[in-house]
C-alpha cells in the first residue's frame, strides 16, 4: 500500500484511506483530509519532513509521521 509519504513532487494522488487512532485522525480529518479528496504534492523540505500539500485549494504542511497515515492511490 502507498502512503502520501511515498509521493513524489508534482503527483496528484486520491485518498483511499485515513489510518490512525482517535484524535490523530480526527485532526487530520479537520484538515480537510478524507476519503477520495484529490491531494497535489508541492514540495518537501531537504530533509523531507514537512510535506508541502495543496487539498480543497489551500496549501497544507504535514509531518512525515501524519503522510504515513494517509493511503493514496
């Protein structure tokens, strides 16, 4: 399974799947992160954390840890 995390730059991708546990979830779900929204990925840092995302038309920043979460595909 692919994760956003494995997402390279400039790839759309669609949410297939949200894991995670209560709170985490719900937070990245208040993100506006759900099941089937289309996720462009911008950019990363050097070190690759954070994540730089564009969902629902606003750009987003994620840990490494919260893209592992997220499956795409």
């Amino acid at each position: 399974m692919r994760t956003l995390k494995d997402v390279k730059c400039g790839e759309t991708v669609k949410v297939s799947k949200l894991n995670g546990n209560g709170a985490v979830k719900r937070r990245i779900m208040d993100m506006g992160i759900t099941k089937g929204v289309e996720i462009f990925v911008r950019k990363t840092a050097p070190l690759g954390d954070p994540v730089e995302v564009k969902v629902r038309g606003y750009e987003l920043s994620l840990r490494k840890a919260d893209a592992e979460m997220i499956e795409v595909g």
